[in-house]
C-alpha cells in the first residue's frame, strides 16, 4: 500500500479513484490531481474529500446523493479498500457480524455444533448483505450483542492477543533472523581483516628475512586457520545465544497471555448456584390476588373432601387467569358461550376466566 | 381444556389450539388417530397434506438397533437421516385394541405434554410421526447414561455424597417445578423415570401419566405413581389433589438417595400406609384437618397413633444431608398436602445455598458402559415387564415382594 506507483505527482491512486469526476460536485480529477475519494458505510456513496468537509464539518448531514438523504457523519468517512463498493459493504458487514458473533470453535462440543453456529451466524450475515429482513436481524444481532457482552469481549481480547501473539512471534523471528545475518556479516569481516593481518604477517616476516617464504607461508596459514575456527566457535556461540533469548521471549508469551487468557474464565469464582438453573421466577399465585370472589368456588373452597386432598382454588385462578391473559389459545368468548348464563356481566374477565373453566358436564375420565 | 385437542375432532376443544400449535398437531390428528366417530371430518386435501407432513417428518429419521422395551413402547436408538452423527431415541408405541381408538392414552398425555413443556430437566420431544400400521413414533433426546435408580442400586460401583445428592434433587426440583408452573402433574415421579443425559443432566421422562390440573368439581383418579411414592392423600382415594402429590415423590426421592434403599417400600397399598404411619406418623384429624372425610381414610386405633417425627428422628437418618436439608426432607413429606412445601418452595430452600455447593453436571457419578451395556440393561428390565399401564404402577410391588 505505502509503496503505490505514484504518477504525475498526483496522490497515489486507490480503488474508487477509477472514476475521475465527483457525483457530488462534479468537479474532475484530471484539473485536481489531488483528489481524493471517500465512502461512508452508512450508503457507501462516494464523494471526494472536499464535498465531505463541505457537507460534513458542521455535523452530521444527509448524504447529498439524490435519493438517499441518510444522516452520515464526517468522522465516518473514510478511503475505499475495495474497488467494487458492493464488495467494500459485504467486509465492512462481515467485520461487524464477526466482531459481534465472534464464537471460537474451541467453545464448541463437535464439529457439527460448530458449523451449525457459523451457519447460522452465515444465514444473519446473509440477511443483512441483501437487505433482507434487516430490522429483524439487526435486533437479534443487538440482543446477542447485550446478551453475551462479557464473552464477545473476551473473544475480542483472546483473539486480539493471538493477533499481538502471531505479530510478536513474528517480529521474534525478523530478529532472530537479522541478528543471524548480521553475526554472518561480521563474520566475514572478520575473516577479511584476519586474512589481511595473516598476509601482512608474512610480509612482515618475509621482510625480516627469517626462514624461507614457504614455511613463512605455512605457518601463517596455521595461524589463520586456528584463529578462524576459534572465531567461527565463537561466532557459533553468540549466534545460538542471540537464538536462545528470541526462543525463550517466544516460549513467554503464551504463557502470559494465551493461555492465561484462556484461563481467566475458568479460574473466575463461580457463579451462585441458581436452584431456578437461570428460568425466571413467574409470579408466584399468591401475588395474583389471595382471593377471586366467586360463589361457584365457594364449595371447592370448603369441601373437606376436596380440600383434605390438597386441591387448590388459587392454583385453579392462576391457571385460568394466565390461560384467559396469556393467549394460551384458550378463547373464553367461545367457551363462555352456549353454557348457561353464569357469568354476570360485571364480573370482569378474571371471574369470568375462572367461571369458564368449570364445564361441570360430569367427571371425565381423567383423560387429559 | 377438559378435552384434549391432540386426538379428537371435538370441534369445540379444537378452537383452543392455537395457530402454531395447531400446524403441527394437524400431522398427528389426522395421521395418528381414528377419530372416535369413525370419519374425518375433512377428507381430501387436509388429509393428503396432513399425510405428506407425515412422510416428510418420517423420512428425517433413521431407526438403528433397539434400545430396550418398556410397558408400552419399544425404544430405539436412530439418528437423523442428514447427520448420521446424531443421536436419538424413537420410543414406538405398541398399538393396544384394548385401548380406546387403538391407541394408548399414556401416549398421548406423553405427546401433549412433553411438547409443552420445553426445559433442560425435562426429556425433549423432537418430532412425532405414525409409520405403518398407524404405530405412533416419539422422536426424543437420548440419554444414554440410564436413570438415577441404577445409580442409586449400584452402591459398590457407583460412591456419591451430599453435594451429588443435591445437584441431582437440584435437577428434578427444576423438572417439577417448571411442570407445576405450566399446571401440568407428572404423576410418576420415581428414579426409574430420571434419565441421565450424556453431560449428567437430569431429565424427568415419561410423561405416560401426567395431566393439567383439574377444573374444580373435576375429579382426577387417585390411582396414579408407583405405590412407595404415593402420597397418603392419594393412598386415601382423594380424587382432588394438586402438584402436592408431586413434591411427596420428590421427598421419597430424596430420601432414597441418601438411603440407597428405597424410603417406603410397601407391599400392597394398605402396607403402604402403614409404612407412612410408622415412618413419618398417623395422619389425624390433628394433623390434617379434613383427612377423615377422605373416601379411602382408614380409622386408625387411637392407642396405636403414632406422632408426626421430629426432626431428631430425620436427622438420626438423613442426618448427611445436614440440618439444612433434613428440613427441606421433611417440609417435603408433610403428611397434610396443604402443608407440604411446594416446588416452588423447594426451590427456594436455603439448602441450595448452603454448603456444599451442587456437584456440576460434568462431575457427576456416571453409569459406565456406554450404549452396549445400556442395551443390555434395557433388555433385563423390559423381560420383567409384562401387561398394561396398570401392571406397570404396581411394578414396584412384585419386584418389592421378590425381595422380601
Ligand atoms: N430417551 C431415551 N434414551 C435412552 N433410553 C431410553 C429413552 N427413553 C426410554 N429409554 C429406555 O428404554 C426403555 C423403555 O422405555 P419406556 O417405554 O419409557 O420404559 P418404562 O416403561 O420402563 O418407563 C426404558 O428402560 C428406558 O430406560
Ligand atoms: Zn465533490
Ligand atoms: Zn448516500
């Protein structure tokens, strides 16, 4: 990216730069070299830098596109990755799904379990590129979003660790690598200034005259040998030492962060036994009302041989008020209907729910 | 509610099924059953749709080897048609002349309410279809690691203490209490219908008994849960009783548990009672006002009244399951159901959250052997049993009178 050709001195082109003439103020590339576009993922309608500080400076604005009138913001605009915008749109929804739906296959039981959440998470994804039922999904998006924020953030962080981990682990290597180079490098500089010393050695003792070139020779030789595996040892040494300290911050860095991450949640003091196992607690019957007045009830309530059983009224008002309220398909309209008037108008429909129930058409037998 | 719209073309019960549940009970209405009268009342097109869903639900399922037979069913292992990975169980309900409309009414409370009732400690109901000779096919979870009667019997393979106890009267507490919540009675409470998932969760199962709570005035049949966790009001033929007779089962659970025995074991319904008598005390005007106007109260001689237990007597037996959980073991088994805690209440109990902490699921004892051994379990159990819905209620009894 940092290295585009740049030609005639004009900013360096970019993908949406292809077309030459702003839709917005028309003006052209060709007489303002410097332009430069952007796109706000709100429409992705390009316009160039110039309109946007125009428009957008003051505060959010609508998109001065004709027929879109979104409200975009300045701080949003930003260059186009991508040379189609469609594709442009489909990462930035993908980032933003991912970032949201951000599940790690380790989290799940079998491999099935983890391609029917991708799916899944596909399936929203999908919805949202095409626009379809795009309130919908954004709200279960939304609700996921609230429902899971301790584990999105910590996916996020995990993953971002593992990103800080790969790039640290890489930099590890790039010096691992340089230092390897550049041990080589003096390597042979040393050797060059060895085999320099060495001649100038034998000139110096050619020049004192002591002994024939020959054996001069020879034993320079010797020395220059003995000098250089000395420093390739040495050399050999350092090298594996520079790689020793790269390989143990490398070895580290997991164990602070990975896997310490990865501990974290299990090592969390555990939550408080919910005997419930997490269901919310209904009302209970007696916060309905201690008593539904009805002179139908009245013997239910008194019968000794229904009482001694352990048959409960208020059980009954519960039901049939949470059957009457809860839509629970039950229409009392029809059931009331055809059965003798029993129900005073101004009973209400609590009564009226708890009247209804009562078919007293004889004892069935305990069917259903 | 009085009648159910599962099976019948009552016109009137029909309008209380609501659309969504209507779609789906469409398949099983026309498919299952033979209406009462003999003919449907919309042949044709409803029909051929209904028969279509039918096939089309049918043909998503595989049935592999046979898991086990039960009283009325025939349990097999299969899978999902798409994923041959998966794991199920289709319980084939046996067709039955005897019963009314050639179908079992066991099956059909199952139906109805297992698809009510959606929750982790209840066994999930996937799908329902008929295959030929109109046999009813329950697609369920499969819980492979048996149910909390092998673990409670296999006292040399399987060691649990009190924070086991409590995860598993944890789950059932749940099962109970969601089904209460939703007016629906099991009626069979017992460890035999406890199944365990493959995780250690706790599923209650068979749903052959259960029923809605009734209307007033409606009376219900007191000849329900196997005897040693039957409730003394329903031992005294009341025939108006509430999620009560529940919460007792739960409590004879309980104290199983802990015994590794079970608590009452009686031999026939009259050594029941007595059994309760001596164990827990008399039941008495005193105690439970009103008992004595049950229709099946026994007199009992005045000389051989037994005080209701106190706690010294619950804590001289259930004493591991700490003061704590002595008293939810005892407000559990009051004698009087008016005063027997309810499941909510049970859940409500301080023992949850005092110490010990449950046992998580995962940790749990667990039956070994896998499927195989399962298989084999399944096979043993179904030779013992032979007969109809009756036999199987009294089932405690003969294998009680084999022991003793
Ligand atoms: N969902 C299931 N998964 C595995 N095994 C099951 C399942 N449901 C039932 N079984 C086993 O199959 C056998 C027959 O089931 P069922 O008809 O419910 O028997 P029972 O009459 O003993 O309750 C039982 O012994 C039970 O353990
Ligand atoms: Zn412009
Ligand atoms: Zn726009």
């Amino acid at each position: 990216m940092s290295r585009a050709p740049v030609r005639n001195g004009a900013a360096p082109r970019r993908p949406g730069d292809e077309d030459d003439i702003c839709p917005v103020c028309k003006s052209s590339r060709y007489l303002n070299p410097s332009m430069r576009f952007l796109v706000n993922p709100e429409c992705y309608h390009k316009m160039c830098e110039s309109c946007v500080d125009r428009i957008f400076s003051h505060g959010p604005a609508p998109c001065p596109v004709a027929g879109c009138a979104r409200t975009l913001r300045k701080a949003r605009f930003r260059r186009q990755t991508f040379e189609d915008l469609h594709i442009e749109r489909e990462v930035d929804i993908r980032r933003r799904v991912a970032g949201v739906f951000n599940k790690r296959e380790e989290e799940f039981e079998s491999l099935r379990d983890w391609n029917n959440y991708l799916e899944e998470v596909e399936n929203l994804t999908w919805n949202l590129l095409q626009g379809v039922e795009v309130k919908e999904t954004e709200k279960k998006l939304d609700a996921y979003r609230r429902q899971n924020e301790a584990e999105i953030k910590q996916n996020a962080a995990l993953e971002s660790q593992e990103i800080a981990d790969s790039e640290a682990q890489f930099a590890a290597q790039k010096e691992q690598a340089r230092l390897r180079r550049e041990a080589a490098r003096n390597e042979e500089l040393d050797e060059r200034r060895e085999k320099e010393e060495g001649r100038r050695e034998i000139i110096d003792m050619m020049a004192k005259g002591d002994g024939d070139a020959d054996a001069i020779a020879r034993e320079s030789q010797k020395v220059i040998l003995k000098k250089s595996t000395a420093r390739r040892t040495a050399a050999e040494k350092s090298r594996q030492q520079a790689a020793a300290k790269v390989d143990n911050g490398a070895a580290a860095a997991p164990l602070f962060s990975i896997q310490g991450l990865k501990r974290i949640p299990q090592s969390v003091p555990e939550k408080e036994y919910d005997p419930f196992g997490g269901y919310a607690i209904k009302p209970a019957y007696y916060y309905l009302r201690d008593h539904y007045e009805h002179s139908w009830l009245d013997n239910a309530r008194s019968d000794a041989q229904i009482t001694a059983g352990g048959y409960d009224v208020g059980e009954y008002c519960a039901r049939a008020i949470m059957e009457a309220s809860g839509g629970l398909g039950v229409f009392i309209e029809d059931e009331i209907e055809g059965r003798e008037k029993r129900v005073e108008k101004e009973v209400g429909t609590a009564s009226a729910a708890i009247a209804s129930g009562g078919g007293g058409e004889g004892v069935d037998g305990d069917v259903l | 509610m009085a009648v159910s719209p599962v099976v019948t073309y009552d016109t009137t019960s029909n309008i209380k099924v609501t659309a969504t549940k209507a779609k789906s009970l469409a398949v099983r209405t026309n498919s299952v059953s033979n209406p009462r009268n003999g003919s449907l009342p919309e042949p044709g097109k409803g029909q051929e749709l209904a028969e279509r869903l039918n096939d089309e639900t049918k043909q998503r399922y595989v049935k592999d080897k046979k898991l086990g037979e039960g009283t009325y069913a025939i349990v097999y292992l299969g899978h999902l048609r798409a994923d041959p990975s998966s794991l199920l169980a289709i319980k084939k309900i046996k067709v039955n002349t005897e019963y009314r409309d050639g179908l079992s009414m066991d099956a059909i409370r199952e139906v109805k309410y297992l698809q009510e009732l959606s929750h982790p400690n209840i066994i999930a109901l996937h799908a329902v279809f008929s295959s030929k000779n109109q046999n009813l096919n329950l697609v369920l979870e499969y819980l492979p690691l048996g149910d909390l009667e092998m673990l409670i019997k296999d006292s040399e393979g399987i060691r649990y203490g009190t924070a086991e106890v409590k995860a598993w009267m944890g789950m059932l507490g749940r099962a109970v209490w969601f089904c209460h919540e939703n007016f629906v009675l099991h009626r069979d409470i017992k460890p035999n219908n406890l199944l365990i998932a493959a995780d250690g969760e706790v599923k209650l199962a068979d749903f052959g008994l259960a029923r809605s709570f009734s209307d007033p005035y409606r009376p219900m049949t007191y000849q329900v849960i196997t005897r040693w966790y039957r409730p003394p009001e329903l031992l005294f033929g009341a025939r108006f009783y509430s999620g009560a007779v529940d919460v007792w089962s739960m409590g004879t659970v309980f104290a199983e548990l802990i015994l590794r025995s079970p608590f009452l074991a009686g031999n026939t319904d009259v050594h029941q009672l007595e059994l309760i008598c001596n164990t827990i005390g008399t039941p008495t005007e005193e105690n439970w006002p009103g008992v004595s106007k049950l229709e099946g109260f026994l007199k009992y001689d005045k000389a051989a009244t037994i005080p209701v237990r106190g706690r010294e007597f619950y804590l001289s037996r259930f004493g591991t399951a700490g003061p704590v959980g002595v008293d939810l073991l005892m407000s559990m088994l009051a004698l009087d159901p008016r005063k027997r805690c309810t499941a909510r209440q049970v859940l409500e109990h301080k023992w949850w959250s005092s110490d010990p902490r449950p046992t998580a699921k995962e940790d749990l004892p667990k039956k070994g052997g896998g499927p195989e051994r399962m298989g084999e379990d399944l096979k043993r159990k179904g030779g013992e049993i032979e007969g109809g819905r009756g036999d199987n209620v009294a089932r405690k009894l003969n294998f009680g009178l084999a022991k003793s």
